[in-house]
C-alpha cells in the first residue's frame, strides 16, 4: 500500500468540495404545498396556516385536518438555513391566520421578515413548547433540531393543538381529537425508534453528520454523534476543518456517515474513502421528501430505517 501524506489528503480533498457539499440536488418544488397525499383536503372556510419548513408543515396539518390550509414558507427540498424569501413568501405570511415557526435559530430571519410584513394571526414559536432543560446548546447557541426526537415533536403537536384551538374555540374539541389521534401515533414511532435503534451493537453507534442536525435523535436513540462535514451551512469546509474531523474520526472510531438526501454527498464518500468508513447519503432532516419520506412519519421511519442498516 502507498503511504499517502495527511496534509496531501486535506488538501486534496478541500479542493475537491468546493461549492459541492452543500449545493442543492435534485430539483426543488416550485411552491410549499407539497404535502402527503393522505392529508384531508381543506373544508370551505378553512384558515390559512404557514409554517417555515415542511417538516413544521406536516406536523400542523395532521393536528388541523380539513380546519386548516397549510403552505411551508421553504419549498419541499429547500434549505431553511439559507433560504431566501421570494414575493410569494411574503404573500402567504400576510394571508395566515397563524405562523409557525421553530425558533432557536432556525428560522430567524423568516421570524423577523413575519415581523416586517405583518401577518393576520399569531406566531407560534414550537421551541418554547420544549420542556425545561432540553434545549441543546453548542458554543452559546442552541440546536434548532428537536423534531428529530420524536418526544419533542410530541410537545409541538400539544403547542400547535392549544393555538389552533385559540384560534378555532368553536372547533376545539375537534382539533382535540385530532391532536390526540396523532399524538398516540407519535408514542407508537417513538417507541419503534427506540427498538429499532436497540438492534444496533454498542461499538457501532458513534457517527458523523453532514451538518448539525442529529443531536437531539442522537441523545434519545443512544447514537454518539463525533462531528459534522459543514459546521456552517452553505460554507463549505476549510482544509483545517477537514483535518479535524479526519483526526477526529481516527481517533473515535466512528463507523458511518449520514449525508442528506437533498445535499450532494461527494464530499461525504471522499471523507469515507479515506476513512474508511460507511455512508448513508439519503437522510432527511430539515425537509421531507418523496414518498414515502413525504410526512413528518415517513422521514423518521425512512431515516431510522437507513441508520439501523448502516450501523449493523
Ligand atoms: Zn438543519
């Protein structure tokens, strides 16, 4: 075998990702209405609802039902991280009767352009609802990504049950219903992950991630994530970047990575050629996807489903 100098490595590989790594693939829907066919088809009279992610989206239309009309401000495939608001953005949070946001980072300068422009509803910020304590923070900065527990995505559902009910009253018990409905869903897939997730041998569980979005999956599943391809989305990383998590993979063992199924993941298998390690390139985590990752449960069945089979 031909010894191969680190720094040539990083060097290399640094000049291979430019402006790759977080590019868009594939192509992105022209408007946020993308969501699973199985949902009710809005009842004359239904209110306007908008949510910054399709995640969020979904999540708000399996509480409201036929009530509500959903729109997510970022298309399906879109990066909330970078998003830029287009007219129709600014359309569609004029016209909601509720706003649902993330918060914790996420979707902050969405948050501020509902500020700017002015909506006819509430903003529901679905971060507030965690319980104390859960909120994971990083360097002074909390995580945004807490729908990947799916206890937390639980706490959201109750959120956005009590603020459609505020907004409904004569509709409550209705919207109780269905809140409850999916709720008990929610504990189903919870508990599913979490056998799913017991399959895998303890020496596999250690990871690295495309960007930061598995820390609360993590911590509830029992995954030890080492480190991130992008610590910044949209910048791609430097060649010191790479040298530590090369470093860093070497000296954790860790077994896979998970790429994003919206995101090339060439550097992901340049990273894994040299480590030697697994990847898994199609996860989704900030947005659904196809069918049958078109739901908020078909992305955490599709996601378990791939990271059992990587780490086994
Ligand atoms: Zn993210």
């Amino acid at each position: 075998m031909t010894p191969r100098s680190p720094r040539g490595i990083v060097v290399r590989l640094a000049a291979g990702v430019a402006a790759l790594s977080f590019a868009l693939v594939g192509c992105v829907a022209a408007d946020g209405s993308a969501l699973a066919p199985d949902l009710p088809s809005p009842e004359p009279g239904a209110i306007r609802v908008v949510a910054t992610t399709t995640v969020l989206a979904d999540l708000v239309a399996r509480v409201g039902g036929s009530l509500i009309r959903v729109t997510s401000l970022v298309p399906k495939g879109g990066e909330i991280h970078t998003f830029d608001p287009r007219p129709a953005t600014l359309v569609a949070i004029s016209e909601a009767s509720l706003v649902v946001v993330n918060g914790l980072g996420l979707d902050d300068p969405l948050t501020d352009l509902v500020g700017t422009v002015g909506s006819k509803g509430p903003v529901l910020r679905l971060g507030d609802a965690l319980p104390p304590g859960s909120i994971l923070v990083e360097e002074g900065l909390a995580n945004p990504h807490a729908w990947l527990n799916v206890a937390h995505a639980r706490s959201y559902v109750a959120a956005i049950a009590t603020a459609l009910e505020a907004i409904l009253p004569a509709k409550a018990s209705q919207i109780a219903t269905q809140a409850a409905a999916f709720d008990a869903r929610l504990a189903e897939l919870d508990a599913w992950t979490r056998t799913q997730l017991a399959a895998v041998p303890q020496a596999n569980r250690k990871v690295i991630v495309l960007h930061d979005a598995f820390p609360y999956f993590a911590e509830a599943y029992g995954l030890e994530v080492i480190g991130s391809v992008i610590s910044t989305p949209g910048q791609d990383p430097s060649a010191g970047e790479i040298a530590d998590l090369l470093a860093a993979i070497k000296s954790s063992g860790a077994r896979a990575i998970f790429s994003e199924a919206q995101f090339s993941d060439k550097l992901a298998h340049a990273i894994a050629d040299e480590a030697r390690m697994v990847v898994e390139s199609n996860l989704y985590d900030d947005t659904l996807g196809d069918a049958p990752a078109d739901s908020y449960e078909g992305l955490i069945r599709w996601d378990v489903d791939r990271i059992v089979a990587a780490l086994r």
